[in-house]
C-alpha cells in the first residue's frame, strides 16, 4: 500500500484509542461522582455517540459489566486502597523476613561446607 494510505489508517488508529482513552476517564470519573451509568449517560458525558459506543466491543462490555454490577467500580473507593495498602505492607515485611532467613540459612550451608571441607 501506499505511503499516504499506511499514514490515513495510523491516524485513525491514533485517533481511535484518543477516543477509547477519553471515554475511560469520562467513566472512571461518573463513578467517582456517583452518576448513573448508562450508555445514554456516558455518551452525554464523553461527547460521543451511543451508536459509537455499543460499536466498540471494549467500552461496551465495560460500561455493561460496571452498569450491571453495581459493586464492581473502575475506580478503588478509599476504604479499598487502604486494604490493598496494608496488604502490601504485610508483604513487604514478608518479603523482607524471608530475605534475612535466607541469608541466615546461606551463612549456616557456607560454615558446614567449610568444616566438612576441613575435616
């Protein structure tokens, strides 16, 4: 194909997921303002057309899933950060522990072989 072609579909493609981005963060937005959400409503707020975003099997699917399931959200509430938070400090500290335990069983196989070496 020609040159000029090839530029036309890579724009379009660019300007496809600018779209797909946009309509992302319209949504994560509605939620964390508590609006209802609704095909009509995202389309409204998004600036884009219904029909367009039932064409677009992701942002279909994912305003489905969040309008069907209300507890599901794109966004993490505060109270769900925090957990997710504490997990990771719980793992951290585990991490750190099984780091030192680790050490500590290395220095102990290096001082046996040591002494079978010498005995």
């Amino acid at each position: 194909m020609s040159k000029q072609i090839d530029a036309l579909k890579e724009a379009a493609k660019l300007r496809k997921n600018k779209m797909l981005q946009h309509v992302k963060s319209k949504l994560e937005e509605m939620q964390k303002n508590k609006v209802p959400i609704n095909f009509e409503k995202v389309a409204e707020h998004a600036c884009v057309s219904k029909v367009w975003l039932y064409q677009q099997e992701e942002i279909s699917l994912l305003i489905k899933n969040v309008r069907d399931n209300k507890t599901r959200s794109l966004v993490p509430d505060e109270r769900t950060l925090m957990e997710y938070k504490a997990k990771i400090k719980k793992l951290e500290e585990k991490v750190l522990e099984l780091q030192a335990r680790i050490a500590k069983q290395s220095n102990m196989l290096e001082t046996v072989y040591s002494k079978l070496i010498d005995a």
